[in-house]
C-alpha cells in the first residue's frame, strides 16, 4: 500500500509554515517561507511543492489538506475588504455608530471608536418589524426594499464620479430586530435582493450569527459581508491551485473555534476564520501538553505582527463566545469590532518579530503596533526595509545567527539591523547600539509577561500554577520569563516557581515547587558577542561583558 500524507499550513503576516506528516510511520517534515502579502496563494503553493519534493511524494500522495489564515483578520484590521451596504429595521440605521453606549475608558476625554465598517449613507431602513416572541408584526414589502436598493446604488455611483478609483458596491448586509427567533423577514428580503440585485453578495444576520444582541448581531454580519468576496475568491483560487496539482483530496480550513470546516462553508461564514492561526496554535500547545503530562498551560503564540496567549486548563483551551477584532486602542477591550461566535480565547498580549521600533512625542521608545511585515520586511532580511525591528534587536543582541536563519535559507544582514537601530533609536535617545537594541527587547518582553499575569489574575488563576508552551516564528527570539517569578534580590533576573536561588546559579536547572516539573532559567546578559559566536545563550554567554547587578555564571 502507497504512503499517506496529511499536509498543513498556516499564513502568517511575515511567515508561512507547512508541516507533512506520513501518516504511516508519524514522520514530520516542516518548511517555512516568507509570505506573499499581494497574493498569499503563492506562497502556499510554493511551500507545499517544496516539502512534497523535499519528501519525494505527489500531490496525490495527501489525504487531507488543512490551512490556517490571517487573511480574514488582516483584510478587517487594514479595512481592504468590499463596499458594503446595510439594510436594516426601521429606526435601527445608527446602531452601528451607537454600539452599546459604553465607554470602554471613563476616564479617557478623547476616546475614539472604531468607524463602522459601513457609512450612514449607505445604511438604509426597511418597515418591517418582528417582535421578541418572534412574531411578525409588520412584513417586508417590494417597494420599500426596491427603493432602498436604489437609493443605495444612487449613492454608490456618486462615489465613483467623485472618485474614479472608488471600489463598486459588491456586498449587502441585512440584519433586522430579533431575527434570531424568527428569521422570516430577513429571507424574505434577501429574495428580493438577489431578485432585484442578482450580481449583489448577501450576508443574512439570522445566518451570520442568530444570537440576542442586536448591535453585535449586526457588526458580525456587516463584517461577514466586508471580507466574503475576498475570502471566496482567495479560496477558490487556492483549491484550483490544488486540484492542478494533483491533489483529489478536500481543502479544509481551521476555524477560530479549533474545530475545521471546508471550503464550501468558509466561502459563506468568513468571518469564523478571523483567528484560525493563533487557534490552530493553542489546539496544538494543548495537545502537546497533555502528552508532557501538563493539563495547565499558558500557549504563547509570538508571530511576526503580534504575541497572544490563551489559557488552556485541564487539557481544555478557553473559550470566548465574542471576539473584538481592529481595536482602536491594541489592549482595551471594547474598543474594537464585536464579533459574535465562539472562539478560541486569544489575548493580545505584545509585539511580533516584525514590530517595529519608533521613538514618540516625548523621547519615549514605543514597539509596534505598525509591523515591518513581509514586505519589506525587518532590516535584516534585506528586502529593503530599514526601520528597526524586534527581529533586528534580536539580531544585534546574539540570540539570532545570520547563517542559519529559515533553516539557512536565508542569510540575515547584522550591518543593516545595526544601522536601523543606530539611526532610528540609538542616536535620538543618546545610547549606545546594544543598550537600544535590549532596550528595545526588553520593553516587549516586560510587556508581555505584566499582560499576561494580568489576563491570569482576572480569571482567578495563579501564574505559579501554569506551564509555558511557546510557539511562533519570533517565540525562540525572547528570553523565556515567566509573569509568575520575583526578582532576587540585587539581580534582575526572573526565575521561574520554586526555583533554588543559589548564588552564582543563574543558568541553573529548576523545579517547580508545585509539580514535579523541571524548567530551564535563561535571562541574558547585555554587550556584544564575539565575532563567530555560537548562537546557543549556553554557549555563547561567556564572551559577554556582565552587566552590574547580573548573578556571576559558574
């Protein structure tokens, strides 16, 4: 009998990985490429042909294919998706601006929202009305959705003479009072707009999301109708791209649930792909965790744009039935879009590889939120970037090697990650190269450890009573701190729960006082490596000038 194969993928902002398994003998091959952010199924289909030939199999070869994406995410947060319009009940056109009226910083005079994803002059009101016991008070008729319709398509051609690059209308929204007991109403007007409006693509919220709550019932749909078009046609394109390749089997996409769907369902509900990587992660750290004999873990997922985590307890990942997606403010909740489903809970908790470093008003180091991305790219990578990156402090600091970056793959560039960091932090703040560039590391690690001892805490956990289980391209580039650990005294190192603070044991093995589990405590230290240095810490660290205050190595 011919050998199997499963094959997956996951496109990142920066990276996309593949992983081929022989479902036979449980061999694994992995591969990993830059993205290709114009068209991200080049990307894919490079990839895949690599590994295959790398494992010298056929497309044929594969049973199934399983694909984790970004694209939902991304096309929401840089609002690159479809013109949308929205139909809704009469006196209902604002509740997207309205939201919950709730100000998620009472303290904050100028707060901001984020703009509704569809314009008031293209939300239009329909006279029907069904009650909250699901009965029809009041149906929907012809005139008022044909003259809605044209209203509408009035005021998307005004668009277009004003601006001639203006995208076409191609999306409708519609989503009425309490459809979630009775959807009646709504398909009612969606027959009429295919009848009045074949070309148009509908998005029904008694579909979308058929829950209470009407603001975030209708923000979900609105949303599900802002990346379908552009979600189907990537899609279609990936699995033809498949199919000329040999491959017979099915295309299965990762849902933000952790569950999978196909590519049929996925082309009507996009918008459950929103986090279908980071998912992907948090399914696999559970996994994993349970075959290590750890039920409590904190997956931490550090990629090329963001770092998230999820809490997974007793085997289990968390889960959110509500989402916020293209936050105004990165790490307020309430200041996003609602989507309403349930999620894997990913908390955004830092900066990714690709973050970029900048100065602000008042002389302040700030990373990210805006990220190098693929293109162009950290400094390093030599693709013409040249801002500073936290790939690039990584570089600069040692725990990156130039040669063997991507599996040798690619080569980084050490001089232009140091010029970035001299031009764009080091010489505004009166620093030296290496202390912007750990200035720069150190900011988004200390970040990321207070945020997620905070998430632990609000959830009535104990940070001491977790694993960590790292994954993402970027994760292997930070020193490993847990947001449990104190300081010793005269020392900023972070140790992990029960930890023997010998002195002069700063790189020693460690045990959890609570279960029998060992840990491995590594804090760095600051200068500059050698020319030629290994980039193993364990290695490397004894041709670095101490830092006052660091625990002497034995």
């Amino acid at each position: 009998m011919a050998p199997t194969y499963r094959l997956a993928f996951d496109i990142g902002g920066t990276f996309t990985d593949f992983a081929l398994l022989d479902t036979e003998t449980g061999a694994l091959e992995i591969f990993k490429c830059l993205t290709t952010p114009d068209d991200p199924s080049r990307a894919s289909l490079h990839g895949s042909r690599t590994l295959l030939e790398r494992a010298g199999v056929g497309a044929e070869a594969l049973t199934n294919v399983i694909h984790g994406t970004t694209l939902v995410t991304n096309a929401l947060i840089e609002r690159k998706g479809a013109k949308v319009a929205l139909l809704t009940t009469e006196g209902f056109r604002d509740t997207l601006a309205l939201r919950t009226e709730q100000r998620y910083d009472i303290y904050d005079l100028a707060l901001r929202f984020p703009e509704p994803l569809v314009p008031r002059y293209l939300r239009r009101e329909i006279g029907e009305r069904t009650e909250h016991t699901g009965e029809i008070v009041a149906e929907v008729r012809e005139a008022d959705v044909a003259a809605a319709l044209a209203r509408i398509r009035e005021e998307d051609a005004k668009d277009r003479r004003g601006d001639p690059g203006a995208p076409e209308l191609s999306s409708v929204a519609i989503s009425f009072l309490h459809s979630y007991r009775n959807p009646e109403n709504e398909r009612a007007a969606a027959d009429l707009v295919r009848k009045l409006w074949p070309e148009a693509d509908i998005s029904v919220s008694s579909e979308v999301a058929p829950e209470i709550r009407e603001y975030e019932r209708t923000s979900t749909t609105v949303a599900n109708a802002f990346v379908r078009p552009l979600t189907r046609e990537y899609l279609r394109t990936l699995a033809t791209a498949f199919a000329e390749t040999g491959y017979r089997g099915r295309l299965y996409l990762m849902l933000s649930s952790g569950g999978i769907a196909t590519v049929e369902t996925v082309s009507e509900l996009p918008v459950r792909l929103i986090e279908s990587g980071p998912a992907g992660g948090a399914i696999g750290a559970a996994h994993y965790g349970g075959l290590c004999g750890e039920r409590d873990l904190i997956a931490f997922d550090m990629g090329g744009t963001t770092a998230k985590i999820c809490l997974i307890e007793d085997g289990r990942p968390a889960i959110s039935h509500q989402l916020e997606v293209a936050r105004v403010h990165r790490f307020k909740k309430g200041s996003g879009l609602p989507i309403q489903f349930p999620s894997v809970e990913m908390l955004e908790i830092g900066a990714g590889g690709g973050s970029i470093a900048w100065i602000d008003e008042l002389g302040l180091l700030k990373v990210g939120p805006q990220s190098a991305g693929a293109a162009p790219g950290p400094a390093c990578y030599g693709l013409g970037g040249t801002l500073p990156t936290v790939t690039d402090a990584a570089l600069v600091l040692g725990y990156l090697d130039p040669a063997s970056f991507l599996g040798g793959e690619m080569t980084l560039d050490r001089a232009a990650a140091e010029r970035a960091i001299d031009e764009h932090v080091a010489a505004p703040l009166g620093v030296s190269r290496t202390e912007a560039a750990w200035g720069i590391h150190q900011l988004v690690v200390e970040n990321m450890a207070a945020a997620a001892k905070l998430h632990i805490v609000e959830r009535g956990g104990d940070p001491r009573s977790y694993a960590l289980l790292a994954s993402g391209g970027a994760a292997r580039s930070t020193p490993r701190r847990w947001p449990g650990c104190s300081a010793t005294s005269g020392s900023s190192t972070r140790w992990p729960p029960g930890c023997s603070r010998r002195s002069g044991s700063s790189w020693r093995r460690c045990r959890s006082s609570s279960r029998a589990r060992s840990r491995s405590c590594s804090t760095p230290p600051t200068g500059t490596p050698s020319a030629g240095s290994s980039p193993s810490w364990r290695s490397r660290a004894a041709t670095w000038s101490p830092r006052p205050g660091w625990p002497a190595r034995t």
